[in-house]
C-alpha cells in the first residue's frame, strides 16, 4: 500500500513538471516566434484590419509550432507511426501559416505570386494544407 502511494506521488509530481515544462515551452516558442515573425509584418499591422489578420496568423504560427515541438518529443518517446504521422501534419500547418504571414507581410510575394506553383497555378499553402490534412487523417485512421 505505501508502494502504491509513493507511486502514486511520483506521477502526480511527474505530471506537474511535464505541464511545467509544456508551459515554459509555449513562452518560449510564443516568444521566438514573435520575435521573428512581428518585425516582418510590422509596417503593415498600421492598416486597420490587416493587423486582426496578421495577428491571427502568428497566433497560428504559434500553435502549430508547439503542437509539432509537443508531438515531435512524444514521438521519440514513442516511436509511433501514428505520433509520427500527427508530426507531420502539424509541421505541415506551420508551413502553411508561416507561408500566409510572409504572403501577408511582404507585398511583393503576393503581387508577383511566388507562392504559385507554376504549371498548375496552385497556391503552395493549398498544397501543405492537402498534406496536412492526409497525414492527419492517415494517423487517425491507422490500424495498429
């Protein structure tokens, strides 16, 4: 019984740190993100709506990086096809948002359409987007 209870105390201790480490993991991605991201967009956040919409895709950036940090690390603590293939899929969505920022924040990536797949005329956001949403769906329709 007194096993048990110190079992017990060492995983709830375990979780606090791991929700402790998962925190100063989102400072410190929001942050590094931020840091690269506002001095690209801020000559544009003046405009009156466009700063919302610059805003909401660094909030993007910024989830979706710490969704692919977080599912980067249990995938090596797994080593799981299903782990690996959400990783993946998040990773894609940080492709994604960070393609809508820079289109957003430099006006000549946007005018000229360098973001376009040249053949096809497909946009590359659409393209990871399509990536993301396979992997995803691969992995949680994935038979063990």
């Amino acid at each position: 019984m007194l096993y048990a209870l110190q079992a017990n105390r060492k995983s709830n201790s375990d979780n606090q740190d791991s929700q402790l480490s998962k925190r100063v993991l989102f400072v410190l991605v929001t942050a590094i993100t931020v840091a690269i991201l506002v001095p690209l967009s801020i000559a544009h956040m003046t405009h009156p709506y466009m700063i919302y919409h610059i805003l909401l895709h660094i909030s993007g950036v910024i989830i979706a990086t710490f969704l692919s940090v977080v599912s980067t690390l249990a995938y090596q603590r797994t080593a799981s096809l299903k782990v690996l293939l959400m990783t993946i899929g998040f990773a894609s969505l940080v492709a994604v948002e960070v393609l809508y920022v820079l289109d957003l924040s430099i006006p000549m990536i946007s005018s000229m359409h360098l973001f376009d797949i040249p053949i096809t005329n497909i946009e590359l956001p659409h393209v990871f987007l399509l990536i993301m949403l396979v992997t995803f769906s691969t992995g949680v329709l994935k038979m063990n």
